[in-house]
C-alpha cells in the first residue's frame, strides 16, 4: 500500500475476553491477515512493529511502513510528499489528511471510527474569535501556530481576521515531530553545533523508529479504551465551558492576546496511566519488568546517565537472548527513553513561552518561530541557520527553541494523579469523622476560626457537615525562592517554586515529598517582581476559581498585594502602621492599628485600572497597595489569610537576630583564643557533646558557632533556643560574670582617657577660635583674609562627637530575654495548644519584644521583631503553625537544589527540575504498588515484591538515630548474607571516666 494511501476499511471485531488491546495496522503482518488490522496485546504489537522493519535499497523505515527512495532520510513530512499551500486557504481532499497533526500509531476502540470519519474529510482551518480593543499585527495571528516564516511562505489570499488558524503546516524539521521525550531531557535534542554538522537525533532503538507505545508527541490527547480507568486530568474546557455545563464560573482573567497562555487555551495533558497498568503493561516478562523498573530507578534517584542507562540495558538484552530467556524480536527496551515511556514516566506538565523582557507566558505549542511578544516585541525564539559547513552537507537548520521558558502543572492535574493513589483520598476525606477536641484545646486547623468560618459558593460553611459527604480539599500555596547556583563561585541564580501543601493529610503523609504539589517555577537568575510574578499566579488562580466549585481551597503565602517592609506607609500586612511607629511598645504587644480588607481591596483596584506606571508607583507609595490576582478568590480576604510565615519570622528571623547579630557576630559568645584559653563557645560545646536527645531530634554542629559550625537551619534554630540553649545560655552568663565585670572596669578606665582627650580637644578648639578672632579684631588689612579663613575653617571643624560608653559584653537582663524567648516559642510553636498556653506564650513573646528594645536600643529592631507581635492573633485563625509554616515549602526546595542540574539559563533548569520532580513521584507510586500487592504462591511474584521493598527501602536517606542504626544492620546483614567476613558494629567512649 502507498505510504500516501488512506485507510478505510473497518478493523475486525474486539475481543471481548481481553481487558487492554491496541489496534495493529502493520503492513508486513496485520494487513495481509485482514484490511482493516488485528486486536493485538501491547507485547505482540511491539513484535510485529519489529518485524516490520524491512530493509529497502535507498528508503527509510518510518513507523512500520516502507519509504520509497527519494522520500525516506529527512524528508519534512515524515516520507510523505509536502504539499505547499497559502496560509488559511483550504486543501483538497485527498491531500488533507497528509498535513494532519501526527496520532498515535496505536489505535484503540473508541476512535477507530472517528479516525475514518478524519481521514475522508478533514480541515485544516479552525479558528477563534479575535479579543476586541487588543492592538496586534494581523501576521503575527495568522503565523501563530505556523512554522513557515512569513517571508518564505506562498502569497496568501486576503481573508478575514476572524479566522485564525491553528492547525500544524508542514513541520519545519522531523526532530520536532519525533521528540522521544519532553523538551530539554531527549537525548536527541542536540546543540546547535551537532544539528548544524552532524546526522541528528536518529534514535539509536529499534522501537523508537517502528512507534512502540509512547512516541506520540507532548500534550496529544490519548484515546481509552473501554475499561481503561486512568486518572486523566480535568479538562480546563469541560470544566469552565459554559457550552459543556451551561455554567460560566465568574471571575476567570479575560483572554488579553491569542498568544498568550490562558487557562481554557491550553492543551489536554497525556492521561497518567494507573500504577498496576502500567507495571503491567510495560513488558509481559516479570523479570524483564523488574529490570525495566531497576534501571529506572538508578536514573531517577542515583543520577545514572542516558548512556550508562542504554549500555545496560543492551548488554542485558543481548543476555537474556543468550541465555534463551527471550527472543532476538522480543520488545524489551534497548534505550532509557523506551523505558521512560513504558514506565509511562513523560511529561505531564506544560512548558510555557516566556518573554525574556516582560515576563508574559505564551502557549506551548506556538509553530510560527519568528513570532514576537505583542507587548514589548521581543522574539520568543531564537534565531537559527545553517552554517557553510551544513550547508554544503545539505543539512537543515536546527529547530530555533523558545528563549525562555517557564514549567507549569495546574492543581486540578496534579491532584487527579494524587487522589489516585490508593488510600488517598480516605486521608484527605479522615476531617470529617475526626472527634472534636476538648473546648480550648487547638490540635490542627480544623480548630482555627478561618476554617469555620469559610463560605462556599452556595452561601454555606464550606467545610460544614452537611458537606461531608463531598471530597473538600483545602490547600496552602507556597511562594518561595532558593540559590540554585552550581557552586559557591558562579554567578547567582535564584529559582522560584510555587507549591502547594495538603493540611488535612496526616504528618506522617503531609511532610513526605511525593504529598507536595510542586505547580509551576520561575526562571532566574532574577526573581520577578510583584508584577512580573502575577503572570504565573493568573494561570493558578483560573484554575483555582475552577476548582473552587469542587471543593478546593487556599490560603497562600506571599502573593496578597501588599507593600514590602521598607515602605514608608504601610509596611505591616496586618495593619495600618507607619514605619517610623513599628517599634512602639503598643504595637509590639500587639497593638497594631488593624487593615481593612476592603479598603485594601479597593486600593488595589484603583492600581489596577491606572494606566501609566508612573501613576501606579505614585498610588503604591501612598496606599502600599497593588493588584494580585489571587484577589480574584471570591473567598479570599488578603489581610487575615496572608500568612507571616513562623518559620522565616520568628526561627530564622528573631532567633538568629539575638544568636548571630547580638552574640555571635559582636564577639559576646567567642571561641578559644591561639594560647588555648577557654572561652564561652568551649564550655557550650563540650555541653552539646554529652547532651542527648531522642533519635528523631537533630543533633546541632559540634562547632557551633565558630565558622567550622557553619549557618543554621530553621529547625537547629528552633532546637537550640528551645533546647540545649535555654540551659546552658544562662550557665554560661553566670560562669563568666566574674570575667565580664573585669573587662568591663578595664573599658571604663579607656573610655575615662578618651573622655579627657575629647574635652581636651574642645577646649582646645574653643581657645583657638577665641584667639583668632583677639587677632581678628587688631589685624591689618593685609592679615585680615586670612584670618577669617583660618576662624571659618576652625568652625566649620568641630571636635568628633564622644562615644558612647562601654556596655558590659555579656548583659545581665539577657539571661531573662534567653528565657522568655524559649519559652514563648515552647508554648506558640506546640502542635497542641490550649487557649491559656496562647495567652501565656503572647505576653512573654511580647515581654522580649520590649526588652531587646530597652536592652539594645531601637535602632537594633527589624521587622520581624514587628511581624511577631501578630503570631499569637493569626494563631487564632489557623489553631497550629504545622499545616501553615515554610518548613514544608523548603523541604521542597532541598529536593529540588538536589537534582542533577545542566546549568543552563532560559528556564532549562527549573524545566529538568519540575521534570526529575513529577518523574520520581510517578516513579515511586509504581514502587510502592510492587512493593504492597499480595503475594502470592509463584516465585516470580514474592521475587518481584521484595525486590521493590528493597527500592522503598533505598528510596531515602535515613532520618534519626534508630533509623540510621536500623538500616546500617540491614547493609551489615546483606554483607554476611553474601559470605563476607565483617567486623563487629560497635562503639567504645574512649574519653576518661
């Protein structure tokens, strides 16, 4: 059959006894059995698609059919013949179906029909209407999703700007076309050099020419078969389409430009396959699946490159063959991209265009490579061609890739793959049955007042029980940045993750990384302004508006629209304060002057709708106030779910000010000196040495506090005040008064002499402007100027001002600050609170407010010492800090600062962030479904299972003492299960008792 040729004879019946059959059309095998194809298992079709490829004279194997000479190689059209035509014109019939967007040579039982209903007739123009008042050049909407440069492409009739076309024109290179995996991570996305001088991305697996499982390209909506129950994600159109529900949800941004990204706009993301299926699926052998699984897994969590991967997985194969366990046709992967597709472990995210000037996000799958942003007419692509060198090869130009990029995953897809998960969705539903505490005991959000209070769109308590019977998920959303530079001598790079956390988990759940919803990032290496980051929270909240009316909430981080701690005005979230008053003992005990949430609502809107940006910095210098678009939440109120972060605020805010700025970096708390005198930081270290704690508490740096120790986390900030510090602090004070008094004498007498030498000075000065002006007065004519130089100078010079006099080095009144501090913190930072520890951890957090201030002077405040005084209020509105602290968004962070980066700029990182992020999710659910399926009597099955507890079980770090010990005796174990003679694990304390 031509390659040319159409199709159009039905496909045999079904069989209806299997549950997952594809469609075969192969032309060596199924076709000459039947016409219209053969039902075959996903094993079978890889075989046959390999015993297609037969050899030709000068053709090319291209999916299973036979190019002729002259149409195989690097033929655009993948073998078929390029048919131009004027951009929005239409193409006859017989030719229609040639220009099409690439499907999947898989073809299952719900599209078989619709496929031949496309192939007889099929248009290539589909269009949208225009968005009115937008100033936009006609070529740019009509290039939009075309590859074809302008200035190449064939005169085109005049036609109406309503009609703008979308469809795919001839794809400008098959590199785009045969993308093995996403953007950035296929091995064949070779630099501009290799493009432009060598052969390019031919797949070096038999599979990935013949179009095993998994080759269709990103975003292309996979067809499922009856019975295939995948967790797709919810349509953006079926959700807000008002043709499909006859609802339109209010508040959704309004489609400034085409181009742009906007949440109705973008493109279905490939369906994530359920765990077992895809297990299951992968190869039909059990042990070639574990090894599918093994070499998967060694990538994912032991950075084990694509080479190392294909050289593995070869040398297995060729194994396997040999030791007859299969055959020379059997479909095992020879490459890591086979094994990721298999594994179903592609990208389930959108990469978004991103302006490199002003930040705007475009769509996706934008085809027109010399297209510029509207605003700022910047291109969006780079700017490609072909060398001298390529040129006389006759080789093409590299395909030009998006400047920059930016990665995003919508809630509603990340929460269909989580909510898939097995037992899940009971731990997000456990709220509803909990008991409820006893009165004036607050043990998780559900006790604070936002959670009661918050309306749903029906006018009723969102989370009220006659909602039980509903899955009500609220969130929290994270906005946090974090050094993503390769080394501590390359420029800096920061990185930004907009995240989401699940309260209602458990904390055994809602701590573990794969329970983070990692949403979208920014590109460095500068973070985006306020403005700049409201691109990224358009897309979010659209699809939070969606969201809302199926049952999710969220109470976010950083995004409300406020002014920052330097302004002048407002500098407070939570209040009215200026920044000259946010000091005063009344604010400082609480007393900040309240902001209204409609006043700042509607000072944010008149931001918006002032039309200059001199305007606006004139509106925001008096009001702090800007638009944000999580305003658009109908539930949200900007003031009270704003949340000053206890982490950051009080941990590496007020904690590290009193430690590093007041003890350690003065030299208060010092190290021993090179004669080996004793000093402070020695008496606290030989303390932490033999001071013990339980095996799920971290142990702080053993040189803490000298340069060796290093910085502190937030959590060895939180042991150290709370633990080890609130005793031996005050120990240290007592031990070392004698010593302090002395110093403290000894600087009085110095600063007694430069007291004398400062009056000294004075007088001196005044004697000497006293005799120049006696001279003045009898000095002639001649004389005079210069005297009156000399008497204008001397008053222009007055003496330096007196230092201060010398406070002692260690302070009496610091040991009542060290314990009100602890102590405060002991009781507000609890995971269970009563109503009296509030009130109590309130006063002594505000006592140390006052204090440092009277200890230290105002000028030694910063704002954190501000945003404390409203912890214990906004306590209040979500009961604990443990479901709304950062602790959660920076184990995130740390996860993401591990992966195997390329140190690239452009967004290429953040995109192999999100990547390696998702992929190790995916991975690890298909793990821990191995790893707890049933055993059963075979081998293979108990084989299989305990080889993936072994992959759980290697999935981390070890986290405590009892862990570390457990998993040390389990490698000692292995080690004399292999016949290894080993020593004994144990400890001696060779210190002198």
């Amino acid at each position: 059959m031509p390659a040319h040729s159409i199709n159009t004879v039905p496909p045999p019946p079904r069989p209806p006894d299997v549950h997952y059959m594809h469609l075969c059309r192969c032309e060596n095998i199924c076709l000459r059995k039947h016409a219209g194809g053969q039902w075959l298992t996903r094993a079978e079709l890889d075989s046959h698609q390999n015993v297609a490829r037969v050899p030709h004279q000068r053709g090319r194997v291209a999916r299973g059919v036979i190019l002729p000479p002259g149409q195989g190689g690097r033929a655009r059209s993948r073998g078929f013949p390029v048919i131009p035509r004027a951009r929005g014109a239409r193409l006859p019939e017989a030719h229609a179906s040639l220009q099409r967007p690439k499907r999947s040579p898989l073809i299952t039982a719900s599209q078989v029909h619709l496929e031949q209903e496309q192939n007889l007739e099929a248009d290539c123009n589909i269009g949208i209407q225009p968005v009115s008042d937008v100033p936009h050049s006609p070529d740019d909407l009509e290039d939009m999703y075309s590859n074809i440069p302008p200035a190449q492409a064939p005169p085109s009739p005049v036609h109406d700007r309503n009609s703008i076309p979308l469809q795919d024109s001839p794809p400008h290179s098959p590199h785009d076309e045969n993308r093995q995996l996403g953007l950035y991570d296929d091995p064949n996305d070779l630099d501009v050099l290799q493009l432009s001088v060598g052969e390019g991305p031919i797949a070096n697996d038999e599979e990935d020419l013949l179009g095993v499982p998994g080759t269709e390209t990103r975003y292309s909506p996979q067809p499922q078969p009856p019975g295939d129950e995948r967790c797709s994600a919810p349509s953006p159109d079926l959700l807000v389409n008002p043709d499909a529900h006859d609802v339109a949800i209010p508040g959704i941004s309004p489609r400034e430009h085409p181009a742009l990204a906007h949440i109705l706009d973008l493109p279905p993301i490939p369906p994530s396959i359920p765990p077992h299926t895809v297990y299951a699926e992968c190869h039909p052998l059990w042990y070639i699946r574990v090894t599918l699984l093994l070499v998967a897994y060694l990538h994912t969590h032991h950075h084990v490159t694509f080479r190392a991967a294909d050289l593995t997985l070869s040398t297995l194969r060729m194994l396997f063959v040999a030791l007859n366990l299969i055959n020379a046709l059997d479909p095992m992967p020879r490459t890591l991209t086979t094994t990721l597709k298999r594994l179903d472990l592609t990208d389930k995210f959108y990469i978004l265009i991103e302006c490199t000037s002003c930040r705007l996000l475009f769509k996706p799958d934008i085809k027109n490579y010399n297209l510029q942003c509207f605003r700022c007419k910047t291109p969006l692509f780079t700017t490609t061609s072909r060398t001298l060198l390529a040129r006389l090869l006759r080789r093409e130009a590299p395909i030009p890739i998006p400047r920059t990029v930016a990665p995003l995953r919508l809630l509603s897809s990340a929460l269909a793959f989580l909510i898939s998960q097995p037992g899940i969705e009971s731990y997000l539903q456990a709220w509803t049955t909990r008991p409820a505490p006893p009165a004036g005991e607050y043990r998780s959000i559900q006790d604070g007042a936002r959670w009661q209070t918050l309306m749903g769109a029906d006018a009723k308590p969102f989370f009220g029980p006659e909602h039980h019977d509903e899955l009500r998920v609220p969130v929290i959303l994270h906005v946090d940045w974090f050094s993503a530079a390769s080394s501590a001598f390359s420029a800096s790079y920061s990185s930004g993750a907009i995240s989401f956390s699940l309260p209602t988990l458990p904390p055994a759940l809602r701590y573990r990384v794969e329970y983070l919803i990692l949403a979208a990032m920014t590109d460095g290496p500068k973070e985006p302004d306020a403005e700049e980051l409201q691109h990224w929270m358009a897309l979010i909240v659209d699809d939070l508006l969606m969201l809302y009316h199926q049952g999710i909430l969220t109470s976010n981080i950083a995004v409300g629209g406020f002014a920052d701690k330097s302004h002048n005005e407002v500098p407070c979230t939570e209040g009215t304060v200026t920044l000259k008053d946010m000091y005063s003992d009344e604010c400082l005990r609480g007393g900040c002057p309240p902001r209204s949430y409609q006043q700042h609502l509607e000072d944010a809107r008149a931001w918006k709708t002032m039309e200059t940006k001199k305007e606006r910095d004139e509106h925001f210098k008096k009001h702090g106030s800007r638009w944000a678009e999580i305003m658009r939440l109908p539930y949200y109120n900007c003031v009270k779910m704003t949340v000053i972060d206890p982490m950051h605020n009080l941990l590496l805010g007020v904690v590290k000010t009193q430690w590093y700025t007041r003890w350690i970096k003065p030299g208060v708390l010092r190290a021993d000196t090179k004669a080996g005198n004793k000093r402070e930081l020695t008496m606290m270290h030989a303390f932490l040495d033999t001071f013990e704690v339980p095996g799920w508490v971290g142990r702080l740096p053993l040189r803490v506090g000298e340069p060796a120790g290093g910085s502190l986390s937030a959590d060895e900030y939180k042991h150290l005040i709370i633990g080890p510090g609130c005793i031996i602090l005050p120990l240290i004070w007592y031990h070392f008064a004698p010593d302090v008094k002395e110093e403290h004498k000894k600087a009085m007498k110095k600063y007694a002499q430069v007291q004398l030498a400062h009056k000294k000075a004075a007088d001196k000065r005044v004697a000497d402007i006293a005799d120049v002006e006696a001279k003045l007065e009898v000095a002639d004519a001649l004389q005079k100027p210069k005297l009156v130089k000399k008497l204008a100078l001397l008053r222009d010079q007055p003496p330096d001002d007196l230092p201060p006099p010398p406070t002692p080095r260690m302070q009496p009144g610091e040991v009542q600050l060290i314990l009100q501090l602890a102590t405060a913190l002991k009781l507000l930072l609890a995971p269970v609170t009563t109503t009296r520890d509030r009130e109590r951890g309130a006063t002594l957090l505000y006592d140390y407010l006052i204090g440092y201030k009277n200890m230290y002077g105002i000028e030694s405040m910063v704002p954190n010492h501000h945003y404390a005084s409203h912890i214990p209020a906004q306590l209040e509105e979500f009961a604990t800090v443990y479901e709304i602290w950062a602790f959660l968004a920076e184990r995130l962070n740390k996860t993401l600062k591990g992966t195997n980066l390329n140190n690239r700029r452009g967004g290429q990182q953040e995109v192999t962030m999100m990547r390696e992020y998702h992929r190790d999710i995916a991975l690890r659910s298909i793990v821990e479904h191995v790893a707890t399926v049933p055993v059963a009597e075979t081998v293979a099955e108990q084989t299989t299972r305990a080889i993936a507890q072994r992959f759980g079980r290697n999935n981390r770090e070890a986290r405590g003492t009892v862990e570390a010990a457990a998993t040390s005796q389990l490698e000692v174990n292995d080690v004399c299960q292999d016949g290894v003679p080993t020593l004994a694990l144990t400890r001696t304390n060779s210190s002198p008792k």
